[in-house]
C-alpha cells in the first residue's frame, strides 16, 4: 500500500471528543492553521497530501484500519490546503468535507497516534 497522507495528533480539542461520542465523526486540521477552533478539531502535524484520496483506500488509525466508502468532493482540496476534513465512523454523511469510513470501534484517540492513508 502506498501511502497518501500521514500526521500525528497534536492536539485534541475538548469538544472534538463529544462529537466522536455523539455523531461517530471527528474534524482534522493542520495545528498551523485557524487556532481559533481548536477546541472543536483534532490537530495535526502539517504534511503534504502525495496521491488523491479515493473509494477503496484505507485509513491506518493506530493500529486500526477502516475503509473509505465515499470521499465527498472537496476533501483531496481542504486536505491539501489546510489539513482539513471530516472523518465518518461507520455513518454516512453529504457534506463535501467528509470522508465515510467503515470498519471497527474507534480506539481511543491521544495525543501523537498517527492517521495514515493508504491507496488500494
């Protein structure tokens, strides 16, 4: 597998839990950009998005994998912009942000575990 995308958390902010906890999703953005959402976002080490992320590929989360099923239309663009986008844990969403993941539980997320994407 290639690999597309890789960060590390840097940072969870307060509300990014409650929304795990609440809608299955969790919002990633780069730690250099927009600190005023911090506590809404896990944030991340900054990297370059090196392939575009599509249907099929995986999500390496630890040592959990999920497989993307729907990439919404503007996810490749935010990544690569700001480290942006929103990550759906076994639901389904429409907002061109998303990214919708099927696969187990999430682990528990902390600081310095690694989101990793992987092509087909």
């Amino acid at each position: 597998m290639s690999v597309k995308y890789e960060v590390s958390v840097t940072a969870i902010g307060k509300l990014a839990s409650k929304f795990l906890e609440t809608n299955n999703s969790i919002i990633l953005l780069d730690e250099e950009t927009h600190p005023n959402l911090a506590e809404m976002v896990i944030e991340h080490t900054s990297s370059e998005l090196k392939g575009t992320i599509t249907v099929g590929d995986t999500l390496i989360l630890g040592k959990q994998k999920y497989k993307i099923t729907r990439v919404g239309e503007n996810v490749n663009e935010t990544i690569r912009e700001n480290g942006h986008c929103t990550l759906l844990f076994n639901t389904t969403g429409s907002m061109p942000g998303q990214i919708e993941l099927e696969g187990s539980a999430v682990p528990p997320l902390s600081v310095g575990v690694k989101f990793t994407f992987c092509g087909k």
